[in-house]
C-alpha cells in the first residue's frame, strides 16, 4: 500500500512540471489519427497522456498508461 500511495503521489504532482513550464514533452504518436493533438510526460513506468485545451487554457489528462503493456492498447477508446 505504501508503494502505491507513492507512486499515485508521483503521478498526480507530475503533471504540475507542465504548469510551472519546466518540462518539455512529447506528442503521443500512436494517437496521432486522433482529432486532439495529444502529449504525454512520462512518470516511472507510466505515460500521462493529455491535450490541451486553449481556447478553455486547460490542460486535460486523457489516461494514464503502464508503459509496460503493449504499447498498441494505447489505442484504446473507452
């Protein structure tokens, strides 16, 4: 329980570095078909993938990945 308490920790403060400016990240390719441009910064073994939104000047966290599954099912719509 103590491990993944840390690591949601982790995950949830990671995306603050997009805020403060501090990160550079990359697009997501496998959703590159998608209409949104999606990115992703990676924490562990997890990608946090979102978009953002500028007309609303939002970020929005789309999913978060286990990088260590097939990467395809990144494709997934749910």
């Amino acid at each position: 329980i103590r491990v993944a308490k840390k690591i949601v920790k982790e995950i949830i403060t990671e995306p603050n570095k997009l805020v403060k400016g501090t990160f550079s990240t990359q697009i997501e390719d496998l959703l590159i078909d998608r209409e949104n441009k999606y990115y992703y910064l990676t924490c562990n073994n997890y990608k946090i993938i979102y978009c953002i939104d500028e007309e609303k000047n939002l970020i929005k966290i789309s999913d978060i990945f286990d990088t260590r599954q097939n990467p395809i099912k990144i494709k997934r719509i749910k």
